[in-house]
C-alpha cells in the first residue's frame, strides 16, 4: 500500500460515510422557510433587497484535516439557503451582485462566529443536499456565490434561484453548548443608513435579515435536525438595521 495521503482519494472516500441520516436526504424541502423582502423606515429611494429561503443550521460530521494536514472528523455546522431577485409589480429589476455575510452569535454565550467558506465542507455538503446534481440546487460557498450577479426573476415567473450554504467550523470547539443563538445575513440588500451619536461618531448600519434559532439539546447526542427557528415570542425572523461600523470624528487640524 502506497504510503503516500493522497488528498483526493480520501475525499472521494468519505463523501461515502458523512454520519446523515437516509430519510433526511430524502427530503430536500424538510424545514424550508421563505422570506420575503419589506420595507424599512430607514429604506432610501433605490434599495434593492432579495428574496431568502432557508433551512434551520444542521450539524454533521464531515471529513476534514487537521493544522498537520492529516485526515480527521470534524463536526460542523451548516446553513442551506437560496436567494431570489424578485422586483415588485411593474418595477424594472436588474441583475444584482450578492455579497455574502453570515455571522452566528450566541446569546448565551456571547461569542460570534463567521462562515467559513471551506472547500472540503461544500463538496461533502453538496452530496448530501444536492445527491441528484441538479444545476440549481449545487450549493456555492460565500465566495462562489458573489462571482456571478444574482438574475432578475419575472413577477409571475417560477424564481431564479440560486443555492449556497453558510458553514461554520470552530462551533464544536468554541460554543459546543449553545442553546440559543442568532445569524445575521448582510448581503441581501443594499441598505445603508447612519446614525450619528452626541460624541460626533457615526454608526454606519446595513439592512439586515436576522434569525434567531434554538437548540433545546447539547452535544452529548447531538442530532442533524437538533437546531429549529426561534419563534416562542414572535416570528423567529426580522429585517433590521444592524451596525456594522463606528466612524470616528476627524478631528479639526491645528492652526
């Protein structure tokens, strides 16, 4: 036997035994949501916001490699999604470039997480989510996603879906025991507003879909479908204006 890892061997291999459960691949629309864009106070004249359909975050158990390069289990958790431009009756859409921003915050344990668009997570995932390669349904990492812009979809016409998956790989080791938290989706839109504060700095906000999730387990037995929508004090989703930056006061120049 060849001594030799031979990097993509091992991963044609263990597409094959990604711990999932058959009925689950089964059924591709098992607890898909829609939402629809609306309209905020803050919305200038031009704002363009997207269409979004989702699944609840699932954990699995991948096969990954460690910081030596050699082959190892890792468990990680994913968002499956789809985004649509679908413009207003009698309003002229126009193709639109989706630059995606998935950020998971725990509210219990206050740590923040990015996706992490890994090669060897979409590839497993796509055999999972997609085992049949539909065109539409190949899922794309945050990068692939916004390589190409997002085509208008008729009013009355079937959307135009395209499909990606948000990934996060440090959730085992950092937040393991997490049981409520939210991810916020920036990207979506192109909503910009500010807010300026008494000290002369400026809040730069973006228009924002989050979705506040819920765990009632831990990882002792962890389960793919352990994560569900949020909604024991309302809708579990909200469009908001979120910070995401703090302009500082230039400061007058001396004389």
């Amino acid at each position: 036997m060849n001594a030799r890892f031979d990097r993509r061997s091992f991963l044609s291999a263990a597409l094959a035994t990604v711990a999932v459960p058959g009925a689950l691949l089964a059924q591709p629309n098992t607890g898909e949501k829609k939402i629809d864009p609306i309209d905020l106070p803050l919305d200038k004249p031009g704002v363009w916001t997207l269409h979004f359909r989702y699944k609840p975050p699932r954990i699995v158990t991948l096969n990954g490699f460690g910081k030596d390069g050699k082959p190892e289990k890792k468990v990680v958790w994913y968002m499956w999604y789809q985004v649509y431009n679908k413009g207003k009756e009698g309003e002229k859409v126009e193709p639109v470039t989706f630059l995606p921003e998935f950020e998971l915050v725990t509210k219990d344990l206050n740590t923040s997480h990015l996706d992490e668009p890994q090669p060897f997570c979409i590839d497993q995932l796509n055999e999972l989510e997609n085992p049949q390669k539909h065109p539409n349904l190949t899922l794309l990492s945050s990068i692939a996603i916004s390589k190409r812009p997002i085509p208008p979809t008729l009013p009355d016409a079937i959307p135009r879906v395209v499909t990606g998956a948000a990934v996060w790989t440090d959730m085992a080791e950092k937040a393991p025991k997490t049981n409520k938290f939210s991810v916020y989706v920036v990207g979506l839109s192109n909503g910009l507003a500010t807010e300026e504060l008494k000290t002369g700095e400026k809040l730069i906000k973006r228009k924002t879909l989050q979705i506040n999730f819920v765990r009632p387990t831990d990882d002792n037995k962890p389960q793919i479908t352990d994560i569900r929508p949020d909604d024991a004090n309302g809708p579990a989703e909200q469009w908001i204006y979120r910070t995401a930056s703090v302009a500082k006061p230039i400061a007058p120049k001396k004389p």
